[in-house]
C-alpha cells in the first residue's frame, strides 16, 4: 500500500505593500469623522476601505498628535 | 546541545586584545597564560580568554600576584560594576595602603586581570582583525589617550569572583574604640525596607515618560529639568523614615536612573524605555543593580547634591563612599561602628583628603552621613542607632548580600494581596508587600500619588492609555489589580476599565504594516483559513503588523511594492479613451484609493495582471461631488498614464466655457487638391465667403454665400459643378 497522498494545496496569488502607514476605525463614521477634521485631511492619501485610512508618508505623528487632541486615544500599533 | 553564549566580558577582552600591539599582546599572554610555543595571536587571544573562564588557572595567578593586587581585585568584588576609571582604582589602590597607586594597575594590567577600555575607541564598523590595525603599543601610551572622557578599565567577573575571598588589609580596621559587639543597648537598630528610592525611580519613569528631561551640550541636566528635580513634591519629598536628609534628592534620582538604564539619552533627552530585568527579579536584584550603579555617578555627590564640576570621573565621592561600604563590610555580623570614625577612617585613607587643608570646607567632613545614613539606608544596605558615643552603624543582612559578603539573605514574608483599590479609582499600597515588579505594573497603569507607609495612587483615563499603549492589554491590567487586591474589584473600576480600553480600541494606527491584495474575497478567505496571521479589512485586503510569522510557502507573490515609494504610471487608457487598464504589478496602494473615486471596476474584463476600469458619466459626476476637479483629474492622468486627460474624458466633463455646438445648413465644397483649397481659403475674393475648412480639400459654405463664391471664382476661371 503506498501511504496516502498529502493534498498540494493551491498557492494564493497576493500582491504585498510593505511599510504601510493606516488608520483603522471601528466603524465608517468614525474614519468619516477623522476624514473630515480639517487639521488632518491633508495627511491622508485616501480612504482604502470604509475604515481604513491610508496616511502619507511622514505625516503619522501629526495625526496622532490630533486625534489625542481630537480626545481620541488611538493605539499605535509599531513593528 | 547547543554551544553556550559568551560572556559580555569574553567578547569585551577578545576587541580589546586585537586591539593590542602584537608584542604587547604576547607580554600580557606571557604573564596570563605562558605559553610554551609561539602562538599565532587569534590564537593567544582565544587562549587569554580561557584562561580568565578557568577558575583553577586564575587562583593560581593570584597566588603569584603582590598581596596588595589582590586587595584592590577583592574590593572591586564588592561591587558589581565591571568598569571603573583610572582615577578611582588609583583612589581605590592609595586608600589601601598602596603609596604609588598607578603601580599596581600596571601590574593587573601586565597580568591580564585588568584591561584598558578601548574596545570601542575610534571603530565604525567591524573591528579589523587581531592585532592588524593596533590601538595600544604600550600602557604607558594608553596613558596618553587621556580625552575628555577620561579613562577607564574594566575587569572581567571571573577575576573578581576568584579574588573576592582576599583578606583586605588592616588598614581598612577601625580602632576597638570605635566598634561595639554584642553591646545589648545596640540590639534595635533601625532599617528600611530598601523601596524608598525604586519608589522615586519610578515616580520620575512617569515624569520622563510625560516629559523627558534633556541633557545640555556639557552633559548636565537643563535647568529647567534641574528646578523640575528638586520641586516635584513626590521626587525631591524626604522618605518617611528619614534618618539624614539627601541633597538634591531628585537630582540624585534622576542621575542614578539614567546610570542604572532606566532612563536612556536618545538625541539630548532622556527617554524612559520600561523597566529592565533587574526590576522583575525582586527587591535584591534592583538593590544590587542600584548599588553596582553608584560609582559611576558624576553629577551628584553627598557633600553637595548637584555638582556641574565633578564630570569626567574626577568626583572623589564615589570611591571614598564605596570605600566607607567596603569598610564596614570587613565587621563581624554582631559589630556596629561609630558613624563618625568610618568618616575619619575614610578620610585617613583616601588622597584626595590627604592634603586637608586644601580642600574646600564643605567637603572636609560631614559628607559621609548622607550617604550611609541617607542612600545606603534607603537602599537597605545599612541600619543605625543611637547610643552612647553617637550614631552607630553597621550593614543589613540584604547589605551583606549586595556587596557579595554572604550568599543568604532570609526570604520576606509574601503578601501579594497589598492593594486596595476603591470605587473612587484611587490604588492604597501597603509597603509590606510591594515589590520592584508591583511597583513597575502600577507604574504603567495608574499615576503616583502619595509615597509614604501607605502609597497612593490614582488610576485615570490617561495612565490606563498609556499601559495600553506600552503594550498592555485590558486583561492583563484587570488580573494585575485583582492578584494583588485584598478586595474584589469595585463595579466601577471594572467599568472604567473597560470603557478606556474599548475606547483605545476604537482608531488602530499601524505605523509600518504589512499589507497583503488578494485578487478576490476568495483568496483572502482561502489565506486566513490557512492560518494568515493578518487582520481582514476589507474583501481583499488584509493587514498584518509585520511579515514574521506568514508562511509564503502558501503564496504566489504577484508583485511586492513599498509603500514609502513615489506613485509612478501604472495606468493606460485604451482606444476609446474612457476603459483605464491598471497594471497590477506596478501600481501601488494609493491608486487603490485613487481610481474608485470616478471610474468604475469592471469585474468582467479584469484578470490577475491587469484591472478594467471604466470612465463614465455617471462615474465622473461622483468624482466630481466628492471634491474632484478638472485640474486634479489633468494632474492625474499626467501622473498615472503619462500623458494628458483623454479627449473622451474631457468630452463628458463637459465643454468648460466654450459655446454650445450649434447646427447649420452648408453646402460643402470639395476641391482638386490641398493647394487649391489653400488658395481659395487665403485670396480674400474668395476666403471672405468661406464660413469653415472641413479638410485638406473640403470647404463649408453657407447657402446665402454660395453665389458670391461662384463669383468670385469665375474671375479665376474655376467654376463651381452642382
């Protein structure tokens, strides 16, 4: 008997980014909100989902430094 | 089984070896290993290295050794620091009785058990190979290289360990007057319990952590920091029990806190970077990481607190103090000495009150009292009493063990459960059961209130953000209090808690994230069953904190793009001007953001490599009610495809400010040839009555024109056939 035949699973195409820099809110309103606070508009590329903000390069401590000041406690979330 | 990790120390005398001369180094390995053949020098060096991890080899060494070098070997043993500057081995040596104190360092020099601190001098980079690119020909040339650093030896643990047991010398022995042994009057000393100064630790990691104190060009603190030191209630207040005040008490804090690693310089700031090992391994370990850290101390000195011209390993304090504990280290267990004779012995003992008389009035004497009965006190090192002939002293069972006298040291009594925490969100310790590990928990969570028997503290939206922040989790904070509450959690705080921490969790940077496109919600459905540790975002993406961790063996990268890259073109426009083809494997994360805005994917015609978009109406309308403008989309197109907006394009956006197209009856002229369409539009006669050129060789005409035309034309000879 010859031993049973693992199965070769698919590989998943992917395509990566690295080094991305994004905000993630809890619901569409909030990343609204966020997207509508003047001061940080400007920061953030686009919107990659209803939740997730792209931030520009070079602009995250900006932004964090406004949410907190927005009363926002967001978590940072490093390497 | 795998090899074992090197000591700090081997890797330390290895750089430092190749960094010899080669006949210097063969003079050191002569008198350290004596080697019977000539050696290739990596291999002397690996042979030096062996011979200081032999036990055996090293005691036999120290027999061959001056008495007197191993008194100074055995009196580095009582402390833990491996590095220690010239001038304090020299104080260190005369103080011993060892009238020319540079002689005996060139010996433990020469031997192999002391070496210059040169590792690191004048590298960038991979140090050069043993002995190739020579920093030391001589110590006599060492002594040359005396900079604004000063300079420094180090002494690897195991020569210390060996030469520990070494009898120190009578000169260290205090006159039988000034000792008292089993004298019953002195049987209640007073002692602390040695959490005073973490406590002021880790009031000022708060401190830093809000507002980093900044060093100034020459090393010393800002004044404003300074003023900050000594007027913080908590940092500069004296301890509870007190016997003689410290100067500059919250200097001395923030000093031994950068010293000991619990504050690291990081640009001219001091930064606190969480508490190291020492502070999870009990009160012992951090004493004796204190205490090991206390020579090195440059800014703050017993006599006078806060002193700008002691840097550079010049401050006597240090030595002279350490030489008081080394003192006091050689009674017996029952032994206590008078306070004022351990002074006047180190006084006798040390040079740099040898010439008494010329020593500024407030360093002549009084300075020993703060540090034994101020710093070594509050460490738990020392205890007191008062009877006949003064204050008397002599060191605790945790002192003994600190400075390496006696290995047992009697285990506390274990009361975890020494927090009461109360609705109001206020913390009440009780010292009897803190510890450096409870201490620093309640450092990260809540905000130091009171230090006092009872501590108090507070716990507040911010401080609980902020243990969130360095990493703790709303499970971790809750098990902390309750392990260590007398009392179940009150409903409140648990509620609070709970409400900073979901809080938190409402808006999640990633400041460098890994993020993963799959084609369709298929292959992302398929990745996460596969154990992707990543978080889904949307139908194809998904983000991950970092690339450890993801198995690529299950993956097909079809491209990999750097987020922090410029945007390049990765678009094109087909024929019709309106369907945009994205190139999968060039485009990049913005795009993404960018093309949903006003066109629309066309799922049908789209494949892996490329993705269909389409331009229409409707699509731009959105664009342009979602803040798009005309110039915008032109800088967009020059961006992304290369060339200007398709006229298709700019055909739906509308006709800007131009007229609207109008319909007109024309009879429409055709002629031979270019040249003469050419000269029928130019010859005024005729060009007066041609409304439009059509083409190369067609002319527009308006009906009531045409007869004139024909005129015109008859004067040439040309005639116009119907």
């Amino acid at each position: 008997m010859f031993p049973p035949r693992k199965a070769v699973l698919a590989r998943i195409p992917v395509k990566l980014h690295r080094r991305v820099c994004l905000v993630l809110a809890t619901d569409a309103i909030l990343a609204e909100e966020i997207l509508a606070h003047k001061k940080i508009a400007q920061d953030f590329c686009g919107r990659l989902t209803g939740q997730a903000l792209l931030v520009r390069p070079g602009r995250l401590e900006n932004i964090v430094e406004e949410l907190q000041r927005m009363g926002h406690t967001p978590q940072v979330i490093q390497r | 089984m795998p090899e074992s990790q090197p000591h700090p120390w081997e890797k330390q005398v290895r750089l430092t070896l190749g960094r010899f001369d080669e006949r210097l180094l063969r003079e050191v390995a002569q008198k350290l290993v004596r080697p019977r053949n000539t050696w290739p020098v990596e291999d002397l060096i690996d042979r030096c290295v062996d011979t200081l991890a032999n036990p055996v080899l090293i005691d036999r060494r120290l027999k061959d050794l001056d008495l007197s070098r191993g008194w100074l070997l055995s009196a580095l043993g009582r402390s833990g620091q491996r590095r220690w500057t010239l001038g304090q081995l020299v104080e260190l040596a005369m103080a011993l009785g060892m009238p020319d104190g540079i002689a005996p360092i060139f010996d433990l020099l020469e031997t192999g058990f002391l070496f210059p601190d040169i590792a690191g001098l004048d590298l960038e980079g991979e140090p050069p190979p043993p002995c190739k690119k020579p920093l030391l020909r001589g110590f006599d040339h060492w002594l040359g290289f005396a900079g604004s650093a000063g300079l420094a030896l180090f002494v690897p643990e195991t020569v210390v360990e060996r030469a520990r047991p070494f009898e120190l010398p009578a000169a260290l022995d205090f006159p039988p007057e000034a000792l008292k042994e089993n004298d019953p009057l002195l049987k209640g000393g007073i002692q602390v319990d040695g959490l005073e100064i973490p406590l002021r630790l880790a009031v000022l990691a708060q401190i830093a952590r809000e507002n980093p104190p900044r060093i100034n060009q020459q090393g010393t603190f800002f004044k404003r920091d300074l003023e900050r030191f000594r007027a913080d209630s908590l940092l500069a207040q004296a301890p509870a029990d007190a016997q003689c005040e410290i100067p500059d008490f919250g200097v001395f804090i923030a000093e031994l806190a950068e010293k000991s690693g619990l504050l690291k310089r990081v640009e001219g700031d001091l930064h606190f970077t969480g508490f190291s090992t020492p502070w999870k391994n009990g009160l012992l370990a951090l004493s004796t990481s204190l205490w090991d850290s206390l020579s090195t101390l440059e800014l703050w000195n017993p006599a006078e607190g806060f002193r700008e011209d002691f840097q550079n390993g010049a401050n006597p304090f240090p030595m002279a103090s350490f030489l008081a504990m080394v003192a006091l280290g050689r009674l017996k267990e029952n032994c206590w000495a008078n306070l004022a004779a351990v002074e006047a012995l180190v006084i006798s003992r040390h040079p740099y009150w040898a010439d008494l008389e010329n020593v500024r009035p407030s360093r002549k004497d009084g300075w020993l009292r703060p540090f034994l009965l101020g710093v070594a006190f509050q460490l738990g090192m020392v205890e007191t009493a008062k009877a006949e002939g003064g204050e008397w002293i002599r060191l605790t069972a945790m002192g003994r063990r600190i400075m390496r006298l006696d290995s047992n040291v009697p285990p506390g009594p274990d009361f975890s459960r020494t927090l009461l925490v109360q609705p109001n969100l206020e913390i009440v310790a009780f010292r009897q059961g803190l510890t450096p590990e409870l201490i620093s928990g309640l450092t990260q969570l809540a905000a130091w209130k009171i230090i006092g028997p009872a501590c108090q503290l507070i716990l507040q939206p911010e401080s609980v953000y902020q243990a969130l922040e360095g990493g703790m989790r709303h499970e971790e904070i809750r098990a902390l209090l309750e392990r260590h509450s007398t009392r179940p959690l009150p409903q409140a705080v648990l509620d609070s808690l709970q409400t900073w921490a979901n809080k938190h969790e409402r808006i999640a940077i990633y400041a460098s994230a890994t993020l993963l496109e799959f084609p369709s919600e298929k292959e992302m459905e398929e990745a996460l069953a596969r154990g992707l540790p990543a978080l889904r975002i949307s139908g194809r993406f998904a983000v991950a904190t970092s690339e450890e961790g993801i198995d690529f063996s299950h993956y097909k990268l079809t491209a990999t793009r750097d987020y922090g890259l410029a945007p390049t073109v990765c678009v094109e426009a087909r024929e019709d001007g309106v369907t945009l083809l994205e190139d999968v494997a060039s485009s990049d994360l913005i795009l993404e953001t960018e093309l949903p805005r006003f066109a629309d994917f066309d799922p049908g015609q789209s494949t892996q490599q490329l993705r269909v978009f389409t331009l229409s109406p409707e699509s731009l309308n959105r664009g342009i009610q979602s803040g798009l403008t005309v110039p915008l989309l032109e800088d967009w197109f020059q961006s992304r495809l290369g060339h200007p907006m398709t006229s298709a394009c700019r055909l739906i956006l509308g006709p800007g400010g131009e007229a609207a197209p109008q319909v007109e009856k024309m009879h429409v002229v055709l002629v031979a040839n270019e040249e003469m369409a050419n000269g029928l539009a130019q010859w005024p006669e005729t060009a007066q009555w041609i409304s439009r050129r059509l083409g190369p060789t067609a002319l527009a005409v308006a009906e009531q024109n045409l007869p004139s035309l024909r005129e015109a034309m008859a004067k040439i000879g040309l005639s116009l056939k119907e």
